[in-house]
C-alpha cells in the first residue's frame, strides 16, 4: 500500500543497488506536525515462526537540504495498529535506519505476515517544500 505519488520498481527495495524508490508526499495531510508526509508499506513473509526477535534496516535519503523525519512502524496483529519502533532523521546522505530486538510476538502473524510501515515527512508547506523520500533498501532479518 502507498501513499502518495512514487516512482521506481518496487522490487528494487530488497538489494542496496543504488536505485532509488522515490515516495512522494500525499496531497492529503495526516496532520498538522506530519505535513508533506509520504508512506510506503511494505509486506513481507517467512516461515520463521520460532524467531523471538527480529531487527529491521531501512536506507534512505531526501531530496531537499535541510532535515526532514523518518519512522519505523510494524503491524501489530493483536491491536490492528501501526506501532512505531524507530524514529529517525532524513538529509540528503543516504543513511542506514536500523534496529534491532524488537519482540515478534505482536508483529509477526500466525501465518509469517510482517507488515512495515515507513513514513517520512517534514513539518513545513508541501507547495513550498515537496519532500521526495528515496529509499534504497528496506530489509526485515530474524535470527
């Protein structure tokens, strides 16, 4: 699911190649601290039911000077809500997002489904400022 206009083949989000998927900000806004917000989800699966834990890294980069901000939501099965795990920074150095820890329990579905959410935006006017987050890799490891 995304938000926003985007550019770049979604598949293109599971190697660090250098090619960019680029998420643009949604007219819409989610509110008044998150204007110029763009969202990307990304779903994945594995047969890893065991795993305690799991770690997360995501690398990406913005395309105004300045800074903009970056959050790390995964689904919480039991509650139906995107939960944050890590906040972020944006500039325009492609940088590593990174955690690691994070229980499964509530985020890893019955059947293997992880669903993260990554939403990047910047407090100022979106006709002003577009944000363009690009976003070289996303990439979810359980031990």
């Amino acid at each position: 699911t995304l938000s926003g206009r985007r550019t770049g083949d979604i598949r293109e989000l599971l190697a660090a190649d250098g090619k960019f998927y680029s998420m643009w900000p949604n007219w819409q806004l989610d509110s008044a601290s998150e204007e110029n917000l763009a969202t990307l989800v990304v779903g994945m699966q594995t047969d890893l039911l065991g795993t305690p834990t799991m770690s997360y890294q995501v690398d990406a980069l913005m395309n105004q000077s300045g800074t903009g901000t970056i959050k790390v939501l995964f689904y919480n099965w039991n509650t139906s809500l995107y939960e944050q795990v890590g906040i972020g920074t944006l500039t325009g150095t492609l940088q590593t997002f990174s955690g690691s820890g994070i229980s499964t329990a509530n985020y890893r579905r019955a059947d293997g489904r992880i669903q993260m959410l990554n939403k990047s935006f910047r407090p100022e006017p979106l006709f002003n400022y577009p944000l363009i987050t690009m976003i070289d890799r996303v990439k979810v490891t359980l031990p």
